[in-house]
C-alpha cells in the first residue's frame, strides 16, 4: 500500500472530498472540511498512541488515522508535488488558483 509517492493507490472514495481513513480497521469517516477532518484525525491518533503506551500487544494491527483528498492519503506538500489544489482555505498559491477561471468548470 503506497499512500504518497507518483504511484500512490486511492485508499477512499474519488467522490469525497474529505475524509479520514483509519488503518488497521479501514474505517472512513466523511468530513465535510479540511478542518473537521484534520481535528478528527489528531484526536483518532492522539486515542491510538495512549492506547499504544498501555498495552502494545491488544492493538496491533497499527492504527493511525490519515486525512483523505478525494480518496487519497492528504497532506499539503504531496498535493502540490502532484500540481493539484491542496484544499487548504489559507494556502497562497492555490487560492490564487481558485480565483482564476477554470477550464470545464461550471
Ligand atoms: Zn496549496
């Protein structure tokens, strides 16, 4: 399973646009932004690492929690690495890019 690089594999759904995956468990829970997911993912992980700190040997398989993109594994850098909007409300170069007119769009 490869989550970044050229050859990353869709771990979610192409039509959610947010989304936190759970490892392990191959949970996906739809958020509806940036923010909502990220929070859920930092409070999932903070969960799986006190978990992880009392008993190693009950949770295992690893679980960590990622920020989905459209179905793919989310963090800003891999978004630009692919030329793609990173979705992220605050991020300079990308709203500049919002605000042009897009081919196709609607
Ligand atoms: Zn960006």
């Amino acid at each position: 399973m490869k989550l970044f690089g050229p050859d990353r594999q869709r771990v979610g759904y192409a039509d959610q646009e947010w989304s936190v995956w759970v490892s392990g468990m191959d949970d996906i829970h739809n958020k509806d932004s940036l923010a909502d997911a990220l929070e859920q993912a930092n409070e999932l992980n903070a969960v799986f690492a006190d978990l992880r700190t009392r008993d190693d040997s009950e949770f295992s398989p690893i679980l960590y929690a990622v920020v989905l993109h459209y179905g793919y594994a989310w963090t800003q850098a891999t978004e630009h690495a692919h030329r793609v909007d990173c979705g992220h409300p605050d991020c300079g170069p990308c709203s500049f890019d919002r605000n042009e007119p897009q081919a196709g769009a609607a």
